[in-house]
C-alpha cells in the first residue's frame, strides 16, 4: 500500500503535477450543514445545481461503488504573463490558456491508466470540476491545504492559484493527514479588499456578489450595481487571491497549455471591444472562455468598459 502511494505521487509528478495527496474515502458529513445554510441564505445565486443532491456530493460512494480513497492533485496555474495592453479587459489567469478540464483531464486519465497497469484490479473516476464532489474538502482530507478566508484552499508552498484534480479508486492506499493549520491567521485582507464585499465571515462566498460568479457563472447582464466595481475584469477575478500574503511566493506555472498567446496579450480596448464572433471562436474556443456564449462575453466586455 505504501509503495503504491508512494509510486502514485511520483508519477503525478512525473506528469506535471505540483502537488498529490491521498484521502480515505468517506461520507463528509460535516459538510452537510455549512452547505444546507449556504443554500438556504442563496448564497449560490443562480447555480440551482449546487442545491441538488446533497448527500449525493458528501458520498464518494456515489460517484464510484466501493471507493475507498481519492487521490487529490494540485496543478499550479499562476502566471507572470499578464496581458500587455494597459486598460484592457482583465482576464482571471485561470483562463490564459486551454481550458483546464481538458489539460487536467488528460493528466489524469493518464495516471489511471498507468494505476491499472499495476493494479489490474483497479478501477477509478476522474473528476475536475465536472461531478457532485466536494473538490476542496478533499483537497484538505487529503492534506494538500486549509481553506483561507476566501474559502479557496492555501498550500503552504504553492499558495492558491492551483486547480484541484480528484481520482476517486476502489484501492486502499496510505493516507495523507488532513490539513488543520489555519492559514490565515489575523489576516482579514481578502475580506476587506473584495470589491464586492463577496466573502462572507465563515470561509464561504455569497456568489450573487462576487466577480467571478458573474461574469462566468452568471447567465444575463451583470447587474449594474456591481459595474463599478468590475475594474476591467470581463472574465473572473483574482483579486481575493492576488492580495492574499500566502501568494508572496506563487512562482510561474510550468504548465505550458496554461500560458496566455502573444495575440491575445497583445489586445488593446479597442480589439476587445470589436471582436467578431468568429474571432471570438477562434481565440478562445480551447480555453475555458469558450464555455460562455459570445453575446456574454461581449456585454461583460461592455460592462467593464463602463
Ligand atoms: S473573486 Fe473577486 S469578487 Fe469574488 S470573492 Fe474574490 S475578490 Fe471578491
Ligand atoms: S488574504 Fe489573509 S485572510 Fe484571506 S485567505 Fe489570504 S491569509 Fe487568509
């Protein structure tokens, strides 16, 4: 068991992967009221899915008959490469490159294709943010880091900008500790420097204000009383991670399908203002951007023009 861990880690590493964990599978119960209250308050503004099938999400025996652990992996995407032209619409830095389901998926895939070579007997479900899981307390089960205020998860080592992987397995594996250090300590920063005053006092976010919900989740215009506060940012926000002091240390990702094009660096106000929906399909059809409809985006860019 340990071996096959310790195999396991490596070959995620092997496969780019900045950081791996094991959990032990199990019904995370706990999880059931925080995410009944944060339902209940609408907290998940229009993503109705999230109060569907709740024990469903707490039950990884759900997604696989006879899990018994997941193993986590952490794929670091922070990127110095920021877009050139001052007074651009922002871009969050999640979405410079090829969608990450993809690139992420295909990493996976790999893992448990090689998984199976060893363990004929093996079987496991991938996710990346496409099934009822409950991604980032699996993350913390599976020791890869606590949640900071912002409730997104903080490694010690990488910090926050690194996107969560699961693959659900029927093996029993060696067990990484779950993470209890809090790491934020005092800080409040990301709480008083959301522009929307999205983060909420229990490490929970109220997406009906926040940024990113709007811009991406949201399906209609953004509503107007947060137009002042978009400060050019047309797809995401990184703001609650940018000003986090647990990112001093965040180093540029070597994951080369994240990095942003030199044409779409290169795009001034005026270039996004006018893109034509084939133009639109072109850039950004690989990337996560490509999910929303054109007539979207372009109200975003419209929005954040002013
Ligand atoms: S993503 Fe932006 S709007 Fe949302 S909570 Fe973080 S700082 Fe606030
Ligand atoms: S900014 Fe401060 S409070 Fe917010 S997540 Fe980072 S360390 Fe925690």
């Amino acid at each position: 068991m340990k071996l096959l861990t310790e195999d396991i880690k490596k070959k995620a590493e092997e496969l780019g992967f900045d950081l791996c964990g094991v959990a032990k599978a199990r019904v995370l119960s706990e999880y059931e009221p925080v995410i009944k209250e944060w339902i209940s308050k609408g907290f998940h503004d229009k993503m109705e899915y999230l109060a569907r099938d709740i024990p469903k999400r707490l039950n990884p025996e759900a997604l696989l008959s006879g899990a018994k652990s997941i193993v986590v992996t952490g794929l670091n995407y922070y990127s110095e490469n920021r877009q050139k032209v001052p007074g651009s619409p922002i871009v969050s830095r999640y979405a410079y490159g090829i969608d990450y389901h993809d690139v992420i998926s295909s990493k996976l895939k790999k893992l448990l294709e090689w998984i199976k070579t060893v363990e004929t007997e093996a079987e496991g479900r991938i996710t990346v943010d496409s099934a009822p899981i409950l991604e980032k307390a699996w993350a913390r089960e599976a020791g890869l880091g606590y949640p900071g205020r912002n409730s997104i998860i903080i490694n010690k080592t990488v910090g926050s900008f690194f996107f969560i992987g699961t693959i659900l397995l029927n093996l029993e594996l060696e067990y990484d500790i779950p993470a209890e250090e809090d790491p934020c300590g005092n800080c409040r920063k990301c709480i008083e420097e959301c522009p929307t005053h999205a983060i909420n006092d229990n490490r929970t976010i109220d997406a009906r204000r926040c940024i990113s919900n709007l811009t991406i989740e949201g399906r209609g215009a953004i509503p107007s009383e947060f137009i002042p506060y978009l400060e050019h940012r047309i797809y995401g926000c990184d703001k609650c991670q940018e000003v986090c002091p647990r990112n001093r240390n965040a180093r540029q990702n070597k994951t080369p399908e994240f990095y942003m094009s030199d044409e779409i660096a290169g795009m001034g106000p005026a270039e996004w203002r006018n893109l034509s929906r084939e133009q639109f399909l072109k850039l950004f059809g690989k990337s996560p951007i490509g999910r929303l409809k054109y007539e979207k985006f372009m109200g975003n860019i419209e929005a954040a023009a002013g």
